[in-house]
C-alpha cells in the first residue's frame, strides 16, 4: 500500500486525489436510488436505459467543450468548478416529478459528468508528469474509498429513510465545504500549454486501442454500478438493505487492487497488466452470473479487483503515445470512457427490457470478453 504513505504524506498528492473520493460519493449516491426513483416515477427496466441514454448523450456532446474549457481554464480550476456543477446536478434528477423532468436532468448530469471527468483526470496527468511519481493507479483507489462509503452506507441509509433530498444536501454540504478547503493544492496547475496557432487534432489512430478497452471496460464498469441494486433485488433477491452491498464489495475489491496497481505497474508492464486483470474480472462476473447470494457478493469482490488498474493503466498509456500531446491522449480517453461509463447501463437496460435482468449480465460478461481479446491483439502486434 505505497500508494497511501504518498497521498497521506503530502497535502499537494491527497488533494486532487481526494476528488476522485467526492466524485464517486456523488455517483454512488445517485445509482443507491435509481431502484427508488424507478418506484417512484412508475417506469420500467427499459425507461431507465432511455433515460441513462439520455445522460450519454449530454456527456459525448460536452466532449468538445470540456477540452476547450481545459484550455481555457486550465485543469485545476475546471476540476474545482466542475465537481460542484456535476455534484448539484443531482438535485433535478431526485426532484424529478415525472419522466420527461427525469430525462432532461439525466441530460444535464451527463454534460457535468464530462466536464469533472476530463478535468480531474487531465489533472492527475499532469501531477505525475510535474512530479515524477507514479500516482494515477492510486489517486483513482479514492474513488474505490469513496464508492465502498457511498454505496455501503448511504445505501443503508436510502434503505431505511428514503429521503434522497436531505441525504445529498447533508453529503454535499461536507464535501464542498471539504473542496473549498483543499482547493488551493490544485487549484493553480493549469496543464501543458498548446503551441500558439497548433491546430486541434483528434489524436485517434494511434489511440484507437487504448480507447476501445477503455470504453468497453467503462461502459462495464457503469453497468455494474447502475444496475447492481436491481440485478440484486430482482435476480439474487437480496433485502432492501442490502442493495448497495453489491457495488460496496466492488468498489472495495478496486481499492484494494489500485493502491498496489502503481508499484505493480511499474515492475510487470501496462499492457501485461492489463491482461491479467481482464481474466481475473471475468472470473468475477461467472461467480455473479450463479444468482446464489453468497458467491454472487464474491463475484462482485473478484471483479472490483479485476477492474482495479485497469482505467488508470489506459490512462498512463494514452499520456505516453509517441508524438500524441499528453494533454490530448488523456482528454480523449477520460472522454469516450466517460461516455462507455454512461452507455453500458443504456445497452443493459435495453436487453434487460426486452429479454431480462440475468441476461443483461451475461452480455456485460460478453464485452468484457471481446476486451480480453483486443489486449491480446495488441501484444500480437508488439
């Protein structure tokens, strides 16, 4: 855990860090009361998906404007202003009072969500390259922190309350106060300059494998965390209480994994790496495809350690393109991610809507496979 004595050491590493903890209280919050909303608002497997649809396409259309924000602004004072923009973005979705409300702040959410991911992500990028130091894998293992405390507790919480407005403003009210804090730390990094009068390129080609993996394993990810409490209550028939132990145990298998992803990276390679955790994460979703309670909570354990380093390694290969700006390879990563995050829970939605909850896993199983493959193209062609 090399990771944590870094982060813990010095303000300057846990502060940025420390978004990636607020950004996933923030998600986890919202995915514990999708079940609810759903009762809620009257709608089906199938509206759900539309509706996560609809949060895809608000992300994918702010792409573009994220990263001329980035340039604008510079990666630090975008990663303050857009945690707080996508945080108070929950607000429409648990306010919602019908579908057709639910859909539009699904649609602001997505935009906000691209405008925090690029950002933090961009920002983390540039620590290591300033600094020297290996700290992506670790920096999204707060994530991981912050997903087991959202989804464990708050999902307690939602259980036996159900009061989703007073629970996000009370989170809300301590984890902005906790940002205005630590802001100062990352504040005033503005990221690598573009060259006056360089034209903006779509650095693809290069790229198109590191994004794929990243996206199909996203969009995996995304899916897990929205679909998790249903795919319990439903398929395993787990208590209401417990809905959010799914992704708890996930999420803690991730943090577990990512704050020994960056000494493991570095001794046994990226694209190695890679590989063997995508055979692990599918041993993971065969354990959750048995529906027996027990083995089904380990599953989702073996696939969060799976998942673990699988991001932050994409990450670090795409800064490290030859001739691509680091600036760019990482834009364009955290962004078509960002968008796989919020697509995969559409696709399930949309085959759970017209097949079932249990097949909507086995096809999530399925991409994971088809990422598998991609990894061993690559070091065919190495």
């Amino acid at each position: 855990m090399l990771s944590l004595k870094i982060f813990f050491k010095e303000r300057k590493y846990f502060a940025p860090a420390f978004l990636y903890s607020c950004f996933a209280l923030v998600f986890s919050t919202w995915i514990i009361y999708i079940p609810f909303l759903a009762e809620k608002l009257q709608i089906s497997e199938g509206q759900i998906g539309t509706a996560l649809f609809f949060g895809s396409v608000g992300s994918f259309l702010m792409i573009p404007v994220s990263n001329r924000m980035t340039d604008m602004l510079g990666v630090g004072r975008q990663s303050f202003w857009g945690f707080i923009l996508y945080s108070t973005s929950l607000y429409g979705i648990f306010s919602a009072p019908t579908y057709y409300w639910f859909l539009a702040a699904l649609f602001y959410y997505g935009m906000m969500s691209s405008v925090f991911a690029i950002a933090v992500n961009s920002l983390i990028a540039e620590i290591e390259k300033q600094a020297g130091k290996y700290i992506m894998t670790g920096s999204h293992g707060f994530w991981s922190l912050g997903g087991i405390v959202g989804a464990s507790t708050g999902g307690y919480l939602a259980g036996r309350f159900g009061m989703p407005l007073v629970h996000l403003t009370v989170l809300l009210v301590v984890l902005i106060g906790a940002q205005l804090y630590l802001r100062r730390e990352y504040m005033h990094i503005k990221g690598e300059a573009r060259v006056k009068g360089e034209k903006r390129h779509t650095p693809w080609k290069p790229l198109m494998l590191i994004a794929m993996i990243g996206m199909i394993m996203m969009a995996s990810e995304g899916a897990i965390a929205d679909w998790s409490g249903l795919y319990l209550k439903q398929v395993v028939l787990v208590r209401v209480e417990f809905l959010g132990l799914g992704y708890a145990l996930f999420a803690a298998g991730m943090a577990v994994g990512r704050f020994t992803g960056d000494a493991l990276s570095m001794r046994f390679g990226s694209w190695r790496l890679l590989r063997t955790a995508i055979t692990i994460s599918l041993v993971g979703f065969a354990l959750v495809l048995t529906s027996q309670i027990l083995v089904v909570f380990v599953g989702f354990l073996v696939v969060g350690l799976g998942f673990s380093i699988i991001v932050p390694e994409i990450f670090r290969l795409a800064s490290n393109v030859p001739g691509v700006r680091a600036a760019d390879g990482i834009s364009l990563i955290a962004a078509s991610s960002n968008v796989g995050f919020l697509m995969g829970p559409v696709v399930l939605g949309f085959v759970a809507e017209l097949y079932s909850l249990y097949a909507s896993f086995m096809l999530l199983t399925a991409f994971v496979f088809v990422a598998l493959l991609f990894a061993i193209f690559q070091k065919r062609h190495s």
